[in-house]
C-alpha cells in the first residue's frame, strides 16, 4: 500500500514533465511558424515599396498615360476668359 503512493507519485511527475516538454515544443514551434511569416511579410514589403518606386517613375506614368489615351495639354487646350469688375 506504501508503494501505491510513490508510483502513483512518480506517474504524476512523469506526465507532467512529459506535458511541460509537449508544451514547450509547441510554443517553439509556433515561434518559429511565426519567425517565417515575417521573413516573408518583409519580403513582400520590400517588393511592394520597390514597385511602387518604379511606378512613380516619370516615363512609367507617360507610357501608362498614353496607353490609357490621355495627351499631353497644348495651348489649343485652353480658353481664356476676360472678366471685368464693376466700376471699373
């Protein structure tokens, strides 16, 4: 009956040492799922930021404009209009 207690202890001990490792393997693991996210989120990032940078480039947005239909503004473009204020 005294030996009941003490394995009954040790089993206790040892589930609970097993279910600490478990743990702690799984909270690794997470970090390490988590670590290569970001690698891949700053990548993605970077060549984002780099697209947009090419995109703001002058002869980009013209070549884009004039694929779009757009012109360029000449002076036939514009009216001008005279107003005269009152009393005057």
């Amino acid at each position: 009956m005294r030996f009941i207690g003490i394995v009954i202890s040790v089993i206790i001990f040892v589930v609970l040492y097993v279910w600490q490792n478990i743990e702690v393997m799984k909270m690794k693991m997470e970090y390490r799922r988590g670590v290569r996210i970001e690698k891949q989120l700053v990548k993605e990032n970077d060549r984002l930021r780099g697209d947009i940078e090419r995109m703001r480039r002058m002869d980009r947005i013209e070549k884009y404009a004039q694929g779009a239909g757009l012109r360029y503004l000449g002076p036939q473009d514009f009216d001008v209009i005279n107003m005269k204020q009152k009393g005057k």
